[in-house]
C-alpha cells in the first residue's frame, strides 16, 4: 500500500507540475497576444466581430493588405453627428478583403455621391449575426442602410447558423491561438466544414432580412445582391420579394482570381461607380 501511495503520489505531483507549466505557457502566449484571435472578438462559431482599435496586416488573396478599425470596430470614419449618411452592412465583401479601405466599395461610393458612406462590413457574416448584432449601428440613424448579406447567407455549410452551438472554452487559449496563428487563418472565424445545408436556408433568411429591415427604422433600404459567380436564385428571390434591390453583375475579372468571392481594387471601384449611377437615377439623391 506504501508503494501504492508513493507511486500514485509522484504520479499526481507530476501531473500537477505538467499542469501548471501549461497553464503558464498559455498565460504568456495570451500575454503576447496569442488568445482567442489576432482580429475578432466574440465567438468563432455563433457570432463574432472586428476587434474595435485594430490596427493589423493582414494576409489577403493576392498581398497584404492593411486593416484598421475605429472605436466601434468598423473600418473606416466613424458615422458623423450630423447630415445624411449611408451605412454599409455586409459581409468581407463590403469590408473589402483584400484592398486598402479606401479602395473598398464604401469609401468609393462615398466619394462619388459627396455623402458619408459608413463601412459596416464583418468578414464572414450571414444575417445571422446581423440581426443579433447590428442594431448597435442602425440606431445610430443613417438616412440610407445598404444591406448586402447574400454570399455567407447561401454558402454551404455542415448546419444552418442558427443551430450553432457556443465554441468549447478551450478554443479561447493562447495555445490554440497560436496554433490559428501558425496556420495563417484571419479571414473569418466560421468553419464551413461539410456541404449539408446553406448557412441561412431561404425561409430563414426572409425572417433576418424582414428584421433588419425594421430596424433601419425610417432609413432609406436597399438590398444589395453583391455581385457573385454561383446562381443564389432562391436569396435573390427573396430580396426582389422584400423591398428596392439592387442585382448588378460583373465580368470574373472583376473579382481576384484565385478569389472568386472577393472583388479586386478594381472591381470595388466598378461596383461604386454602378451603385452612384443608381442613386442618380432617383429623384432627390
């Protein structure tokens, strides 16, 4: 019995000190900024977002690209105090991932119009996490909301978004961030994994756009049907449904091209350009 309790004793003490060195090295990679992620608060499986105040390089399609937030966590100027103004919600592909934020499609319209176009882009959402976390934004009172959540909406994915469960607490540790880092993953934190349903199915997408609708309150809304490369009829359906859309389409040139989600500096200032035209054709804008 003696043996026994000398051997499960060292047993346990060697555990402990195993433990606790862990527990150190983690503290210090998360010290050393290896936590939960380099670029996104929240959590990586239900609902995320820009940290605010980030100041990064971030690997894109084709090079860097430099990505900065401001104190809300979006890219680019804050919204102004006063005056008309447009707020941008959409995915990376309002962001503008892979280009500078001024060549960013927001930023370029902004000029052409000579109005404040807000850039409220989250890399990787659906109306999923817009419905849940864009509010904050909306009620800050734009005349004009641009919403163009349709690419993560119809992607495919081994559940739908709304059947996500929270992310294991060890997925927020420094060794995990580390291990993300060295595998050079930044652009969002949701895995689509296998093909077995879109992320936001067309029923459930109506719901989230009809939400986010309502919550622009008395703001002008237009549903953006970002330009894409695969058929998203049933989304598209759904937009034209709803409210004013706008569909326009580019050449694939316009997008990167190891890329086909994501459009070039390029293809950003082509969108804008397409998007003033559209304006000018209303009465009063």
């Amino acid at each position: 019995m003696a043996l026994l309790d000398t051997t499960w004793g060292k047993a346990c003490a060697g555990a402990g000190i195993a433990l606790g060195l862990l527990l150190v090295v983690d503290g210090v990679l998360q010290l050393s900024g290896f936590g939960a992620s380099e670029l996104y608060e929240g959590d990586p499986n239900t609902a995320w977002w820009l940290r605010s105040d980030l100041d990064a390089e971030v690997d894109g399609p084709e090079g860097s690209f430099h990505l900065q937030t401001n104190s809300l966590g979006l890219r680019g100027p804050l919204p102004p105090q006063e005056g008309d103004w447009t707020l941008a919600l959409g995915c990376s592909t309002t962001l503008g991932w892979g280009v500078e934020a001024d060549e960013a499609w927001p930023a370029q319209l902004s000029t052409l119009i000579g109005e404040p176009v807000v850039n409220g882009g989250q890399p990787g959402w659906s109306t999923h996490q817009a419905v849940a976390h864009a509010e904050t934004w909306l009620d800050l009172g734009p005349s004009r909301v641009i919403i163009g959540y349709i690419i993560r909406d119809a992607q495919r994915s081994s559940r739908p978004d709304s059947e996500a469960n929270a992310s294991p607490w060890w997925s927020g540790s420094g060794l995990m961030g580390l291990l993300r880092h060295a595998r050079g993953r930044t652009e969002a934190p949701h895995t689509v994994g296998s093909v077995d349903s879109a992320r936001v199915p067309p029923a459930a997408y109506r719901d989230n756009l009809a939400r986010l609708i309502e919550m622009s309150g008395d703001a002008e809304v237009i549903l953006l049907s970002f330009p894409h490369q695969e058929a998203m009829t049933e989304w598209e359906t759904v937009q034209s449904e709803l409210g004013r859309t706008w569909a326009p389409r580019l050449e694939d040139e316009a997008f990167f091209a190891s890329d086909p989600i994501h459009l070039s500096a390029n293809g950003h200032r082509q969108l804008a350009e397409w998007m003033a035209a559209e304006l000018k054709r209303v009465p009063g804008t």
